[in-house]
C-alpha cells in the first residue's frame, strides 16, 4: 500500500502489486497516467500554483480500501485455502491475476 506513485511504479515493473490508501489499484494500465497527473501538479506547485492536497481521507475511501485488499487476497489463495503473500523474492504471476481479476471483477 502506497500513495507514493512514483514506488508504486517501480513494484509494478517488478511485478508486485500497488494498491493506494483509497483503495484504487495501480495497473500497467494506469501507472503511467496517474505519474503524468503527478508531474503535472508538481510543475503547476513549483511554478507558484496552490493546488491543495489530497481530499480527506473518508470512510467510503476506508470501506474501497478495505473491499480491494479483500480481492487481493483472494488473488493469492492458493488450492489448500492458506493465503499465501508473496515475498519480495516473488512474483505474482501475470497469467494468476488476470484470472482472478475477470472472476472478481478488479
């Protein structure tokens, strides 16, 4: 879990998985989005713009959060019911989560 995008960029090149204090999951698909928005803001924020921070954290982002860790683990349940978490030695194979992702609608 991280709101810092730029590491959650670098888990997912090595095939981790990245899930923000929100509960939205960072993807191949949308990494290199949310790192334009990032470096967009800052350049407004280092040119004197003022643009706020993040919203406050509410119990629906709480409730998302706690729903996406939830598909998560059922990603990596393996076929005797243990939930098994992968090291940092490990990775989640590409071919596992699609599976899991159509199934669980992520």
């Amino acid at each position: 879990m991280t709101s810092d995008i730029p590491l959650a960029s670098e888990v997912i090149e090595k095939g981790g998985l990245a899930l923000n204090p929100r509960g939205e999951l960072y993807t191949k698909e949308n990494i290199r989005e949310r790192l334009n928005m990032r470096d967009f803001m800052e350049s407004l924020r280092s040119s004197g713009i003022s643009t706020g921070g993040p919203a406050a954290l509410h119990p629906r982002d709480i409730q998302a959060f706690a729903n996406q860790l939830d598909k998560l683990l059922l990603v990596t349940v393996n076929k005797s019911g243990r939930v098994k978490i992968p090291s940092h030695h490990q990775k989640v194979r590409n071919s596992d989560l699609r599976l899991d992702k159509q199934r669980l609608n992520i």
